[in-house]
C-alpha cells in the first residue's frame, strides 16, 4: 500500500499552491495533497471537507485536522516509513495545521504556500514538530 500512496502523491509534485484545492497540475493545498491521494486510493472522498481559512491561527478549526486523521486513517506508532501522513505543529500552535506524506524515514512531499508541491528534507525542525503519524486504512 506504502508504493502507491508514493505514487499518488509524486503524481502532485510541481503542482501550484491553491487554498482548498485537490488537483494534481492544476492546485492544492497540504489537505488537498492529502484528497487528492485519498481519491487516487479509493475512487472518492469520505466525506466533504468543510471551508477553512489559510490563517493557521484560525481558532474554528483547531484540532479539526488531527480529528479528521483520527477517524478517517490509522494511527502508526512504529518507526517512519514511506507513505505515512505526518501532521505538524506550526507557528507554535499546541493543534496540528499542516500536513505531509512520507518519501521515506528522512523526506517527505507537502504543499507550501509559494512553492507548491514539494520534496523536502525531513529536518530537525520539521521532525520537532511532528505531532501525529498515520496510514491509510487497506482497500478491500
């Protein structure tokens, strides 16, 4: 399953950066990343994602997105691996406001304001700010 997680979301690299998008070539944001591999898994999404702003300070949605992870993936405590969604703490935010797919134990692929849909390096900072690790649950 790890494989074509990391097909679906190398599929959005080089994707523009849009708010609430989930299009691969077209835009996207870190949830969007997130949908996009979602609809490339299973045909279609679980549920309709209700408007959030981009201002990671937004207090309506915290913890909207570690409430989403919790109900629609699984919960991986076992060591980093390709194809695990990772959530992180911006800004110093106590709630997770970004999130990724793993590469591998030291890259990851997110969406980033500005840069689009990117490869990146799995640094001490962003490893600091990990505060959640999930997979995506077997088809059947």
């Amino acid at each position: 399953m790890s494989d074509a997680v990391v097909a679906a979301a190398r599929e959005f690299l080089g994707t523009p950066y849009r708010h609430q998008a989930s299009l691969a070539g077209a835009g996207c944001d870190c949830l969007g990343l997130l949908r996009g591999v979602w609809r490339a898994l299973y045909g279609g999404e679980p549920m309709v994602v209700p408007p959030y702003r981009a201002d990671m300070r937004d207090p309506g949605n915290a913890g909207a997105l570690r409430r989403a992870a919790e109900t629609l993936l699984v919960a991986e405590h076992g060591p980093l691996a390709a194809g695990q969604v990772v959530l992180f703490r911006l800004g110093g935010m106590a709630e997770p406001k970004h999130c990724g797919i793993l590469l591998s134990d030291t890259r990851f692929i997110h969406a980033q304001e500005r840069l689009g849909v990117v490869e990146a390096d799995l640094t001490e900072p962003w490893a600091r700010r990990v505060s959640g690790r999930f997979v995506f649950p077997e088809r059947n």
